[in-house]
C-alpha cells in the first residue's frame, strides 16, 4: 500500500487536509463510498476514496484475483424540473486522458456520459470504461472508428454500432441505450437503424469546439454558457480539454448546476430519435 499512501499524502499536501478521513478495513475492503449527491463543491474525500479504492483494485490484480465486471450505481431519481441540471458529454475516447477526466469529475461529484469509440477500447484504456461504469457514468454508442454513418449502407451501419454495443457489454455488462452519430452526421438510414438497434440520437445545445480551438479559456467559457436542459459537447482525447475541466467544473458549480447524464436529464428516449436538450 506504499504508492496508496504517497498518492493520499500528495493530495494532503496540495491542500484537501481539512476533508475527513476513511477507515479502510484490513486489505480487502474500503470504507463504504461517501453519497453521491447535487454537486456543489470540490469533494476531497471523494477523490481520497477513489484513489484507496484504486489501490485495493490493483492489489487484487497482483495476487491474481479473476476479473469481475465492475459494479455499476443504481440509477439515482433527479428531477430536472426542479434542479438546474447539465448534462456533460464527451466523445471519442477512451485515451490518454481520459482518466483525467474521470479524476476531475469524481472530485465535483459530476456525472456525465461518454460516448465511446469501439476500436478506441484496448488493453491500455478497458480500465477507463469500466470506470466510467463504477462511478456512475453512462456509456454511449459513437461507433466503431468514427465512420461517417449517414454515407455507409445499411450492413455497414450496423456493424460500427453492434460491434461497439458488444465490446462496451463485454467490459461493463451495461447495454447502451444512446448513440451519437459522429459529426453529428444523421439521415434516414442512420434513424431507422439505430431504431432497430435499440439506440436513441443524442445530438447537443452547446458545442464548445474543443477539436478546433484548443484554447482552455474558451473552452471554459463555451461550456459555462450552458443553460439548465442542455447537453454540451466535448472530447476527453484533447489536453487543452482536460485543462478547461477545472475552471468549467468551477463556473457551473458556482451557477449551481447538478450534473447529470443524458438519461438522467431526458427520462425514458426513443431509439432512433435525435435529441439536442431537454
């Protein structure tokens, strides 16, 4: 538990020594999770408790313990009506920097959903989607490798969604209900298939052009400018993405936001529908 106990005293350091302290029981079971609840704050103990909880996962690893699908949350009842709820997303991982993401996240108890790329999930990045399950994320479908889906025939179609349905149900057992079309780039074909595949179309209220102006202040400032229903934009392959996080995180806590997924903030959807907001 050496590298454990640097990575508390670090974060100790760096000033979350006024947070309270967890008991971790023996060397096979944390204290149980702190509640996830309306994101208010930067949340220390959250993060500590990540981080033990990291420590006794790879401990398991080295003593040879068998893989197990992660436990995932049970969904959690947000009123959108009342809350002034966001929906963050971010599209194109899992990579470098995607834990990161998940790390600056779990310190704001913010929730959001990922729409992942089925070729991006390798031996180096399987742990980041079964991270996103774990802590309460929700995965969606954003095909294979990035195909432009509204020129591809029907087959071809299918298979960028079904083979990115399978390998994210193989890391997670989660079944994703959500896609969204790369480029944003939908028609006829891609509705009816995506009907048929179970999949609503999950479009955006706010795109913070993180791809094109790799700006963290600009970045921040797009996304602050969410209003309560929206569903923003961005990429977790991007480091100038990962350095507005903080500032962003900030702004809309200081707005009061409650971060949500996109099924947390629509309800029930209709696959092969195109959604931009509640």
């Amino acid at each position: 538990m050496r590298i454990g106990s640097v990575l508390l005293s670090l974060l100790l350091l760096g000033g979350c020594a006024q947070a309270g302290t967890m008991t971790v029981a023996g060397e096979r079971q944390a204290a149980p999770p702190p509640r996830f609840g309306t994101p208010r704050h930067f949340d220390a103990d959250l993060l500590r408790y990540r981080l033990a909880g990291t420590q006794l996962r790879l401990a398991g690893v080295r003593h040879g313990a068998p893989p197990r699908l992660p436990a995932v949350p049970p969904p959690r009842q947000v009123d959108c009506k009342r809350h002034k709820c966001v929906a963050l997303t971010f599209d194109d991982g899992p990579a470098e920097f995607t834990g990161q993401v998940l790390d600056l996240l779990a310190a704001h108890r913010a929730r959001a959903t990922f729409f992942v790329l089925g070729q991006m999930i390798t031996d180096e990045t399987r742990g980041f989607v079964r991270r996103m399950a774990s802590e309460g994320h929700e995965l969606g479908n954003h095909s294979w490798d990035h195909a432009s889906l509204a020129g591809l025939s029907p087959d071809a179609l299918r298979r960028e969604l079904e083979r990115t349905q399978e390998a994210v149900l193989k890391e997670t057992g989660v079944r994703m209900r959500l896609m969204r079309p790369p480029y944003g780039a939908t028609n006829q074909t891609v509705d009816n298939e995506t009907k048929q595949t179970g999949l609503a179309q999950v479009m955006w209220a706010v795109d913070t052009l993180d791809w094109l102006n790799r700006n963290p202040a600009v970045i921040a400032q797009r996304s602050a400018a969410a209003k309560p229903g929206d569903i923003v934009l961005m990429h977790d392959i991007h480091a100038t993405t990962v350095q507005a996080l903080p500032r962003l995180l900030d702004e809309l806590d200081r707005k009061g936001f409650t971060y949500v997924t996109v099924s947390e903030l629509l309800g029930d959807t209709t696959p092969g529908k195109k959604y931009t907001n509640r």
